[in-house]
C-alpha cells in the first residue's frame, strides 16, 4: 500500500511538472486522468487494489490484520503445527469446532508460498529470468550502438528529431535547430529502433515485477520534454503516458485493467479535447517565466553569458536548441536569442559527436537503470532470506531444526556474539550477559536438538522444530531490542521483511 | 548418561573421590575394547582405582608390578614338564584368567616382556611354544608409567604407545577430595564397599553396541581433517597415524554411548581427543611447545563438524 501510494505521489509530481511546462490538451488529459484515479473505484481498484488472497503486497497484509466483522476475512486456513498461537481465529474456531488461523501474518513458509502465486516468473525459472534479462540489456545497448554508430540510422534519428522539433515548433514558439539532414531522409529505421528500444525496456521491466522501470520512463520522458520543450503531439503524449501508467498498475493485473484504463483515458481525452482544448493562457505565462528563471540561474552555474539584450528575455523569447551543439556542454545549450532565419550552419558532427552522443545515452541508459539497482540487490537479498528459511517448513523436521537453529548462530554471529569454531552446545558459556539464564538454557536445549537431527539418522518430533522456532524468535527479538540504530538497519537488512 | 554405566560410576566414587571424569575416561576406553596407559606419580590412586572399577562392572582383576627382572613367561605363562605323566603342561602366567590387568610401572620391564604384554594386548591371545591360548573376553589393561624416578628405566617406544587407546593422568586430589579419602579410610578398606552392579556380560554386550553407534559422515570428516591437520602441523614431526584416527572414532563411538547417545557428536570426538592421541603425536626436537598445546591448537584451528554441516560453503582458512 505505502510503496502504490508513494508511486502515486511520485507519478502525480510528474504529470503536474508536464503539465506546467507543456499544457496542452495531450497532457492535460493526462493529469486529469491522474487525478481521477484515486476517485474512481474502478480505476482505483487497478492502481490501488485492495487485499486479495495471492497479492504481492505484504505491507498491506499486515496493516489490516484485523479484519473488520462485516468485511470477508482474509486467508483462513486450518491449524498447522507450529502456527503461531496468536493468529488462531479464535471466533471461527469456536463456530467450526476446529482450530482455524488467519493468514494474516506472514509466516516464513507463507511468503514463500504468496510469492509463487503473485509472481509466478520469479520463482519457476530464476536463471532464465536472470539470462533472460541480460539478453534483453544486452539488446537495449546493441540499439543504442545502432543508432549512435550507424551513419544511416543516425541521419535517420537525426531527421526524427526534426521531425518532433518540427511539431514541437506547431505548438509553442521554441525555434530549434535541425539537423543537417535531407527532407526526404527516411525516419524508418530510428522509429523501429525506437520502438525495439522501448519494446525491450518494457519486456524486462515487466520481467522485473516492478513499477519502477515504468514511473522511470515516464519521468525520463517527462523531463526531455520540458527541458528541451518538446510539445508532442496530443495523441502521442496520451498514448506514451498511458502506456507508462499501466506499467505501473499493481501486480496481480487485473484481466479488465486495460479495458478500465482505456476507457478511462479516451473518456476524459474526449472531455478535454471538446470542452478544454487547446493551451492555457495563464499555465503558459507562468511556465515561460519558470523557464527564465531556471534559464538564468543555469548560466549564473555555468557562467555563460547570454547572446541576448535585456528587452528580447522580457518580451516572449525564442528558445533555441540544438541537440549537437548543445549536448557537449551539458547545460550550455540554453541560450536565448533572436532567432533569426539564415540560422548559422552547423558542422557536420564530427567522429567526436558521434562518441558525445554514444556516451550520453549510455549515460542515460545508466540513469534509466541505476535508480533500480539498489531495488534489484534488496529484491534479491529478500529472495536469498525466502529461499534460507524454507527448509524452516520442511517436512523432514531434521533439516529443519538444522535450518532453524544455523539461522539462530547467524545471528548471533552477525551481532557479533558468536564464538567461533567452538561447538555450538559451547556457545553458551560465551553468550554475553544480554541473554538470560532461561535463554541460556533453551539455547543449549535447541543445540543439542540440532546435534541429534545433525548427527543421528532418526527423525525428531515436531516439537523440536517449535522449541527451535521459538529460539529463533527469542534471539531476533533480543538482538533488535539490544541493538543500535546502525545495528539495527543491518537487522532489518538480514530480516528483509520491512 | 547410561542409566547402568552412571551406577558403575557411582560405585567407583565410593573409593575414589573427586576423580569423576578420569573414570569415565577409563569406562569409555574399556566400552571401546581399548587399553589405558596411566602416567602418573605414585600414590595418587590408580591401584584402587583400576581395582574399584573392576570389582563394580564385575571382572576378574590381576596385576603385575614390573621390575626389570619380570620375565615374559611370567605374564604368558609358560609350559612345565611334568614327569607324573611325562607331558608338558601349561602353566598360565598373569594376563590369563584376567579381565582386567593392571601392568605397574611397566617402563621398569625390559623390552621384551613389554613387548610380550603388548601383544597380548593386541591379539588378545598368548601362545606359548606354539600353542595359542585365548584370553578372558573381555580383556583391558591399564599399564602405568613413573613420570619421576625413570632412572633405569625402558621407556615404551613411540611404536607401542601408539597401541594403547588412550594416555591418561590422574593428578592430585583437590582439598576436598583429599579430606575425603582421609575421613573414609580412617574406619575401613572402602573397596569392600564396591559392588558388582554390572557383569562381564554386560560389558561385552555394552561393547558390542559401542561399536553400532552411528557415526555420520560428517564426523568420520572431522576425524580425518584433525588427522591430516596434525600431520601437516609445523611444530609435529609424525602427526596422528591411521591407526590414531580410527581410535579416535572408536573412543568418540564410546564415549557417545556412555553418555546414552546413539549417536556420535562433534563434541564427544574434541572430549577424547586429547587423551587419545597425546602420545601419538612425536614432536619435533625444537618444537617449543608441548602435544597438549599442539592438540588444542588443532581443535581450535580445524573447523568443526557443527558449523561445517550448518555453513558447508564456508571455507574457514
């Protein structure tokens, strides 16, 4: 719930920034459409749904735990041994006559088993996912190569830059700088690389599972357009910022999401084009006047001056830009001026132009990946946490107190209070004084539990994996109540399960 | 605890106080069929000791106290002519007839009666002018050995240590030990108040099973890792030989089964490894350091069955 909310929020800032910068009909379907997905039940449902057996969300899980008496409650499931006692429904055990838990909490083996329903990919074929995935970067480089490299398609993404220069053109009065390219040269190869490129970005962000590449994108996409001031075509920007949004819907999707969605967009595309068109007078000033100043601060930053005389900032300016130019420079491009029809020749872009470019969209590519790093290495450390503590559920109770009781010597050891190579029955004369005697006691308990399903063929009783379990919890709990904030974070890191 | 083996325990302390864990280290070497070497002072109780355990698992108890005159005829026994019926007949020497031998001071004996009592020992069977003659079943010795006054001696080779189990010392009673054995043997000989709770039966039987406690892989790993680790170790010139681990496995099994465990620990292979291969390590000539230190040091350094069964991918270096 808190991370739909927080992509929320996070998608709402960026469709206002579009919309303040290019408000025309495009966008502002967009943001109205935002806008209108908390208010509308269905919409929301796609966005926000609520707890549904198999759902991904833990968090969401966990907040409710109450059920409220009129509402379905959540997952019930019959008594397994070693459910914890608290999660017993006692009201409905006592209407059946058996003993019923709710499945509210998440129980290690739980996770495991709502993860393989929610993501079905994560958990059958993880290396391929993984192969699957570099596959799909390694394509992602091999198109940027492509249209960086190849002179064809680079004069043919150079004239699709002139084509959107030339609608943008349409809409406001930014005069842009084209490429030196010929009228007639074909936009065909850069718009299938193009769409390769974002047919593969979506294939591994859906690969993924996650929200992120697609709130990226869109982000991505939002800020080339306002800093260059590109204005799309309406269709265009509709399309684009609708597919981004259903990236983003939650996952389990709903088999009628895209219908929703669809509806939702053409219904307030149809609203605005007819009711609203066209810019906003007062959007409009406001923007131009954000743009100065963001103009002015930038060549305060970088110290360059502009070409252009007081009167001509104050009066509506034209903005110029020029991919080629204006790249190397970073923030350089910016400059205003008068511009004026024999616009100067550019120079042909040299090899070095070439490697500019090449290394900008391997930095951009990097920005579009980076963000998700730290996400992929916390998803995989949660997924290693899943995989460690399911030999917990096993059915051979001696690999489960073996699994149970090396979870409860990790711990100890990363608080550091293990004590080395000695036997773990020893451990406790090394215990420091944060365990008590009774802890003292269930450890070697539990140790010598471990000993026996470690070295004696014969299965222990069900009991032993309860007795190691409650050690386990007992030692988490004394651990984080004992520990720092640093050591803490490192806690939450080990648990995975924030 | 073995429920028969702790009352054999009880019953030792009758006589020997404060000395529990040296009995049970001694019971352990007997549940393995092995033998006990004792290296000790004098006077700390090993007599009464050997004779108290005997008396309460009920074995015949001999002992030969070893001059360097001691012969080996006087321990395999030897054939007489006897001229009532113009045949030779078989006299048996002190090892027959003994469950339990206790061999004192046998760095006194010459070298060939050491070696007459270690083979005994070791095929447990005497055979005099070719005719081999079964020993009692079962069949121990505890053989000690004067740390001090070994002027004139033999001290055992590095050869026939390694035949005895498990090397043991005593030590001196602490003080309350010591006001004990004062008090008791103030009224009478407390070794008449060891009773037999157990037979030789028993202990044959309790033998047989020592040898069906189960040992996983793990274990058997550790054992060898210790063995090769002591072999590669700088300050040991012959490490624990083959014959050393497999009495470690042996004493660990016992030790296991004295404790009422069907199964051997990473735990009971640390107890008897120190007594077990103390006198089987020879260090070298400016080692600086003695056979305990370097066990220990192995028992630190070697990475223990626990961790390696819970953590196999670590590697500890």
């Amino acid at each position: 719930m808190k991370k739909s909310a927080a992509a929320y929020v996070l998608w709402l800032f960026l469709v206002v920034c579009l919309y303040f910068f290019e408000n025309d009909t495009g966008t502002r379907t967009v943001l109205i459409c935002s806008l209108l997905v908390p208010l509308l039940p269905p919409l929301r449902e796609v966005f926000f749904p609520k707890h549904t057996p198999g759902q991904s969300e833990k968090a969401q899980i966990r907040t409710d735990t109450v059920p409220s008496p009129d509402e379905e409650p959540g997952d019930i499931r019959p008594y397994r041994a070693g459910d914890p006692v608290r999660l017993i429904h006692w009201k409905l055990s006592a209407r059946t006559g058996k003993l019923l838990v709710r499945e509210t909490e998440v129980l290690p083996g739980d996770i495991l088993r709502e993860r393989k329903n929610a993501l079905p990919v994560k958990d059958a074929g993880e290396g391929k996912g993984k192969k699957l995935l570099l596959l799909i970067l390694a394509l992602m480089l091999i198109c940027i190569l492509t249209v960086t490299l190849l002179p064809e398609v680079r004069r043919s993404a150079q004239a699709l830059c002139n084509r959107i220069f030339a609608a943008s053109e349409k809409n406001n009065a930014y005069a842009y700088t084209y490429f030196p390219v010929g009228e007639d040269q074909s936009i065909l190869p850069a718009v299938l690389a193009g769409i390769v490129f974002l047919a593969l970005y979506a294939a591994g962000a859906l690969l993924l599972h996650s929200r992120i590449p697609f709130l990226m994108l869109a982000a991505a996409c939002a800020l080339t357009q306002v800093y260059f001031g590109l204005a799309l075509p309406v269709p265009v920007t509709v399309t684009v910022y609708s597919l981004a949004a259903a990236g983003t819907a939650a996952r389990p999707l709903r088999p009628r999401a895209p219908a929703i969605l669809l509806s939702a967009v053409l219904c307030v595309y149809v609203f605005t084009a007819v009711l609203i068109p066209g810019r906003d007078g007062r959007t409009e000033a406001a923007s131009e006047k954000a743009r100065d100043l963001a103009a002015r601060f930038e060549m305060q930053i970088t110290g360059l001056r502009p070409e252009t005389k007081e009167e001509d900032t104050t009066a509506r300016h034209l903005h110029h830009r020029s991919l080629s130019e204006g790249m190397g420079k970073a923030a350089a491009g910016r400059e205003f001026r008068q511009v004026t029809l024999e616009e100067e020749e550019i120079s042909m872009p040299s090899w070095t132009d070439s490697l500019r470019v090449l290394l900008l969209s391997l930095s951009a590519l990097a920005l579009l990946i980076l963000p998700f790093v730290p996400f992929y290495l916390w998803d995989r450390r949660k997924k290693a946490v899943l995989e460690k503590k399911r030999p917990f559920a096993s059915e051979n109770v001696n690999e489960a107190v073996c699994a149970i009781f090396g979870s409860v010597i990790q711990w100890l050891e990363a608080s550091g209070h293990g004590a080395g190579n000695l036997l773990y029955r020893d451990w406790v004369s090394r215990l420091p004084d944060l365990f008590g005697e009774g802890y003292r006691k269930r450890f070697l308990e539990c140790a010598m539990d471990f000993e026996e399903a470690a070295y004696f063929s014969l299965p222990l009783s069900e009991d032993k994996r309860q007795r190691a379990m409650a050690l386990l919890s007992e030692t988490e709990n004394v651990l984080w109540k004992a520990a720092g904030m640093k050591r803490r974070l490192i806690i939450k890191y080990r648990k995975c399960l924030c | 605890m073995h429920p028969e083996l702790e009352k054999v325990i009880r019953e030792a302390e009758k006589v020997i106080s404060g000395k529990r864990d040296i009995i049970e280290k001694i019971l352990t070497a007997m549940l393995a069929e092995g033998h006990v070497l004792l290296d000790d002072i004098t006077g700390v109780g090993k007599t009464t000791l050997a004779v108290a355990l005997s008396r309460a698992v009920g074995l015949s108890f001999r002992r030969v106290q070893f001059t360097p005159d001691v012969l080996p005829s006087d321990l395999t026994g030897f054939s007489m002519y006897d001229s009532a019926s113009g045949e030779f007949i078989y006299r048996p020497g002190a090892v027959s007839g003994a469950n339990l031998m206790l061999g004192d001071e046998i760095n006194r004996a010459s070298s060939k009666t050491q070696s007459a009592l270690l083979e005994a020992m070791e095929e447990k069977q005497v055979t005099v002018d070719g005719r081999t003659y079964p020993l009692e079943h079962p069949f121990m010795v505890i053989a000690t050995e004067n740390c001090v006054g070994t002027a004139g001696t033999q001290p055992l080779p590095y050869a026939q240590m390694d035949r005895f189990l498990v090397k043991l010392t005593m030590g001196y009673p602490d003080y309350r030990a010591q006001m004990e054995i004062l008090r008791e043997r103030q009224s009478e000989d407390p070794i008449k108040k060891v009773s037999a709770v157990m037979s030789k039966e028993d202990l044959a039987a309790m033998q047989l099973s020592v040898r069906s406690v189960e040992m996983t892989d793990a274990i058997l790993d550790y054992i060898t890792r210790l063995a090769m680790a002591s072999r590669e170790h700088s300050c040991v010139e012959i490490g624990i030989s083959p014959r050393g681990a497999l009495y470690i496995s042996q004493m660990a099994r016992a030790r296991a089964y004295l404790e009422g465990r069907g199964y051997v620990t990473g735990g009971d292979v640390q107890a008897v490894f120190g007594d077990v291969c103390g006198h089987r390590i020879l260090l070298k000539e400016d080692a600086g350091c003695s056979a305990g230190q370097v066990l220990s040091e192995l028992l630190k350094k070697v990475e223990n069955p626990d961790r390696r069964i819970l953590f196999p991918g670590k590697k500890k270096k």
